[in-house]
C-alpha cells in the first residue's frame, strides 16, 4: 500500500473506525457482559467504559505498525458485538429482557 | 521511563499538538468554567447573598408536603422531587414522566417553594427544565455550571461537544504521558537560566506532568457524563430493551418491592429525614418519592459522600411511615461493580468527596489544566511562528480566550450583583457576558499586539476581581460581621479570595510597570 493510503487508512480507523466500533462495542457488551449481583451490570459498565474503549481503539489505531492488524483487531471486534446484538434482536432477546426489567 | 520508537514519539507529538490546536480553545473555556463550577454552591451562596445555614430537609415540613399532595391533580403525583432552593427554601416538584413532541423524556407537573417558616411562596404548573433551570437568585452559578456541560449549545450538541472535548483532553493527557521520554526528570526540571522558549516549555511540562492523573480522570469522566444520556442509555437501552429508556430507568434506578396502589398517608417524611440526617451525618442534597399517595411509595435521600468515603449515599424509606428500609446503592437495587464505577464518577468529577479541602484540591489542579492548556497553544504557535507569521490571528484568539474569557466572567459576575436586585439576573448575565465577550474579542482584533493586550486583560482582571467585593457590598449583599454571625463564612472566603487575587495581578502589573519604568516586560513572553 502507498504511504498516502497508509496514512489515510491510519486515519480512518483511528479516527470514525474507532467511534463506530467504541459504540458497537458498548452496545454489544450489554448482551455478553455478566449482570452481576444487582442485575445491571451488564447494562452500566458498557456506559461507563466507552471513553476508555475509544481511547484504547484509537491509540492502537495511531501506534501499532502493523495496519492490517488494527484492521483485524477493530474489525473482529466490530463484527462479533454487531453479530451479537443481531443475535440479540432476531431472538427477541431485547423483548425478554425488557419484560424481565419491568 | 517511556520507550516509544522515534517514529511513534514523532507521531504521537503530532497528535498532542493537534488534539490541542484544533479543540484547545474550547476545551480551556469547559476547563475554567469547570475550575469556577467546583465552587458552584460556594459562588451561589456568595453571589446571591444567602445567609442561612439550616437544610430544608432539616425543618419539619412533612404536613405541607402531605397537603400539597392532596391538592395536586392525582396524575402528577407519579413522582415527586424535593431539593434546596433560594436561601434554604425548599423546592417541591409533584410530577409525572412523559415523552415530549422530539421524542424526549421530560418530567411535567406542579411547582412549589416552601420558605422556612412552611408558607408556600411560589407555585405553578413546570417541566423539569423549567424547575432546575436558572431563577433570579442562581442565575451566576447556573450560568457557570451550563457553560461547562454544554457551553450553551442546545441539547443533545452541546453535550456531544464537551463529550468530544473530553475525548481530545483525554488524547492529549495520554499522548503527553508518551512523549515523555523521562517522565519523572520532567517533573522536577524547570530551568530558569535558559532562553525563554525552553523556560516556558518546561513549565508546560512541569503542570501537565503533575497534573496528568488529574488530567485523565476529568476527561474520562467529563466525557462519561457528557455521553451518558446522549449516546449511551439510547443505545443501551435499544440494545437490553428493545429502545425502551423507561425500562432501562426502571431497571438501573428503581426500587425494590410490589406495587401496591392502595391510597395511604403521607406522614412519615420529617422522620424520613431526621432518620437520613443522622444516619449520613449530613442533610440529604435531594430527595425523591416514588408514587406519593399510594401504598407502595418509597422515599429516597440523597448524600455526599460519608467521611473518608468516595461514593455517594443514599438511603431508602417507606414514605407512608418513614421507617427505613435500606441503604441504596445510588445505582441499582444491590451493591456492584457496575453501580459503584458510576456512583463514583460524579464526586471523581466534581471534587466534592471530602468537602472543601477536596474541592479546593480540584480546584487547584483544574487552575493548572487551564495553565497547561494555555502554554500548550502558546507553545505550539512560538514554535511555528518562524515558518508562518499568518498566525498572528491565532496568537490573539489564544490572548482572547486564555486572558479574555476569565475577565469576561467576572464581568458577568458583576453584572449578577447589578441586576439580581432588580429581579433581572436571568436574562442579563447571559447578556451581559454575550456583549463583555464581544467587546473583548474587537479590543482584541485592533490592539497594538497580542503581548500587549495580554498586559492589558491581566491589569484589568486584577482591577475587577478588587472591584467585586465592593459592588457585592454595595448592592445589598450582607457584610463580614452578618456573615460570620451568621456561621456563612464562605462569603468572607471568597471576598478574600478575590481580593488577595486582584491585589496580587494588579500589583503585578502596576508594579512591574512602575519598577522598570516600562510595561512590557511582565507577562506574557511569546512562548508563555
């Protein structure tokens, strides 16, 4: 690859990559992340973690030599969380959930 | 000691730069209003003139609220806020949640002010912003508090950009950890006797290294809370129920047992609270019933954090009787992880862990962020000034926004003390720091030099912080000796406060001119 497209591609997975798979992953973690003793946390540690999980994609997006294993890293993690919250709404798990929150 | 290879230093160097020069001037403005915010309820009580010292929660108002009840329309008595306003009055909001015409969730209801004595003294129909929003008597503080969370951009943008904003400190404080090839030499390396350039940017390096943790938790924090209600309960709520808030509300912050919707009486509030008072040691800063009237209504109050303690308390009664029931975890029915990270998020933020001596602490490292914010940017053009004198402009925004926008709030804080006697605070201190900035910002656009005007802005901060004290005075505020009798003794602390402050930059500048005969020595070197 040209350094320009390097540096571009650097680019988008550091800066709109990171965002999308930060708030894919937040989303994502409420379906795989133990609920604890109260029964949210599951539900909190999503919202409380998502500047770090921007911040951890982002600096791994800026400093890892190696693009494509950024690209495998932030990809892989955007693919399981979407394919979990997929998942999630093809198996009426939000509904259940819901039901079980009221 | 940190190993980046020369090409991540470079890289991340860049990053630091560009994550301040693009968002920096911004970011300093959220910074200073968040250095002032610490003192919020301090500046309220100084501004506004407040003398009283016994909480509401402290008096027995439990008769009134009981009969408020009965006389409110039934369908808002779904919930009820109480919390403090005024001079200690208290503020009671019967209410019920609905969703708005955009979609958001609001609270819509009836307004009511219990003065000390339990007479009602204002009453209307009001939706929660409307009730928490600015009044004639917080106008000051409010104004500092909205300028920090979303600098007057209407909701969701404003939040959006302070979160944004949060993310850049948070870049820039983990970029500024990288490049330190020798992290702790920095710390302790601050040579006067080399040029100026070097001298200054030491000094950049010596507050930004100490306040790096600092630094890092404010802006996980800050852009916590901005993201919050923005983008994460939507989305969390989408992904766990289906896009349903108020199931997710009901799930993260309700409170245990059945519904019983059997009408019941509402007597056990004054027990409530006395219970609560001696329980936390201290008087709750809100309290909330969930369905008052009924059976099932449960009474929760809100508290600082206990001594030695970092999270919040809050403690659960039965409304009906006012027995209590348990200590609450502010988040969720049961302690855990989750509810603990959030709870401590808030006095993380806030500083107001252990009282005064934590918010004086957070104060002080939030008066050394805007210091390293500000050398930041003025480092970052010194060093490109060389290959491109088109930034001359820049130069004066940074003059303009690093020196104008402290003066342009104390400006606003004397135009508080000018209207609040007239019952037109509301309006005016918006105003009135709209047109302060303007004038500041054209001052700044044709005069002399940046270096000059920076002269100029120091004199004049000095002057108005030695003139606040005065106008607070001779607008009707109370004296020392009301104060201290009083046992209000922030009043005297912050009227020191700016008096030693003011005294300390005017006799900088006026000294220095009258020692060397020239004022353009004092402040501020090109690299400052």
């Amino acid at each position: 690859m040209q350094p320009t497209a390097r540096r571009w591609t650097r680019v988008a997975l550091a800066g709109p990559g990171a965002i999308v798979t930060a708030v894919v992953m937040m989303a994502g973690m409420t379906q795989w992340l133990p609920s604890g003793t109260a029964g949210i946390d599951n539900l909190v540690l999503p919202l409380v973690l998502l500047p770090i999980l921007w911040a951890a994609l982002f600096f791994h997006a800026c400093l890892d030599r190696r693009l494509g294993r950024v690209a495998i890293v932030a990809g892989g993690l955007l693919l399981v969380h979407a394919g979990l919250l997929a998942y999630a709404f093809t198996a009426g798990h939000p509904t259940a959930v819901k039901e079980k929150g009221r | 000691m940190i190993n980046l290879a020369q090409r991540e230093t470079k890289l991340m160097v860049a990053v630091h730069g560009w994550s301040g020069i693009l968002l920096g001037l911004l970011l300093y403005a959220v910074v200073v209003t968040g250095t002032a915010a610490v003192f919020a309820d301090e500046i309220g009580t100084w501004s506004a003139g407040h003398v009283a010292t016994q909480s509401a929660f402290a008096r027995p108002h439990g008769k009134v609220i009981e009969r408020l009840g009965a006389q409110t329309p039934s369908k808002y008595r779904e919930a009820v806020d109480l919390f403090e306003t005024g001079d200690h009055d208290l503020g009671v909001f019967f209410h019920r949640h609905e969703t708005d015409a955009a979609g958001n969730l609001i609270s819509r209801g009836v307004f009511y002010r219990l003065d000390e004595a339990s007479r009602v003294v204002e009453q209307r129909p009001a939706t929660n912003e409307e009730v928490f929003g600015a009044t004639n008597d917080n106008a000051l503080s409010s104004f500092l508090v909205e300028t920090h969370v979303r600098l007057h951009v209407p909701n969701p943008w404003g939040l959006l950009l302070t979160g944004i904003l949060g993310l850049a400190m948070l870049v820039a404080a983990v970029s500024g950890l990288l490049i330190h090839r020798h992290l702790f030499k920095d710390i302790f390396t601050l040579r006067r006797a080399a040029k100026p350039v070097l001298f200054n940017r030491d000094r950049h390096n010596v507050a930004g290294t100490w306040s790096l943790p600092f630094a890092f938790v404010l802006a996980f924090t800050g852009s916590f809370f901005s993201f919050y209600g923005t983008v994460g309960i939507p989305i969390v709520a989408m992904a766990a129920f289906g896009g349903d808030v108020e199931a997710l509300n009901e799930t993260v912050y309700g409170n245990p047992g059945k519904p019983d919707a059997r009408p019941a009486a509402m007597s056990g509030t004054d027990r409530a609270f006395a219970d609560a008072i001696r329980r936390a040691g201290d008087a709750p800063t809100f309290a909330a019933i969930e369905n008052f009237g009924r059976a099932d209504a449960k009474l929760t109050t809100y508290h600082p954090p206990s001594e030695g303690g970092l999270a919040p308390i809050s403690l659960l009664y039965e409304a009906g009787t006012g027995a209590f029931v348990q200590v609450k975890p502010l988040i969720g029915q049961r302690p855990s992880t989750g509810g603990t990270l959030a709870a401590i998020m808030s006095p993380l933020h806030f500083g107001n862990f252990a009282g005064v001596l934590s918010k004086g602490v957070w104060f002080g490292l939030g008066f050394a962020m805007c210091y390293v914010i500000y050398t930041g940017l003025r480092l970052w053009l010194v060093r490109r000034e060389a290959e491109a004198r088109s930034l001359d402009w820049l130069s004066r925004s940074v003059v303009v926004v690093g020196l104008g926008l402290p003066l342009a709030l104390l400006v606003t804080a004397a135009v508080f003390l000018l209207t609040k006697p007239l019952d037109t605070a509301v309006y005016w201190v918006p105003t009135g720091f709209v047109l302060a900035s303007l004038a500041l910002i054209v001052a700044g656009a044709v005069w002399s030099s940046a270096a000059a005007y920076a002269r100029a802005l120091v004199l004049w901060s000095g002057l108005a912080m030695l003139a606040l004290p005065i106008l607070r005075l001779v607008t009707g505020g109370p004296g020392w000796s009301t104060a201290l009798t009083a046992s209000q003794p922030v009043i005297v602390a912050l009227d020191c406060a700016l008096l030693l402050a003011g005294g300390w930059m005017t006799w900088q500048r006026l000294g220095s001119h009258l020692r060397s005969g020239r004022s353009d020595r004092l402040v501020l070197e090109p690299a400052e």
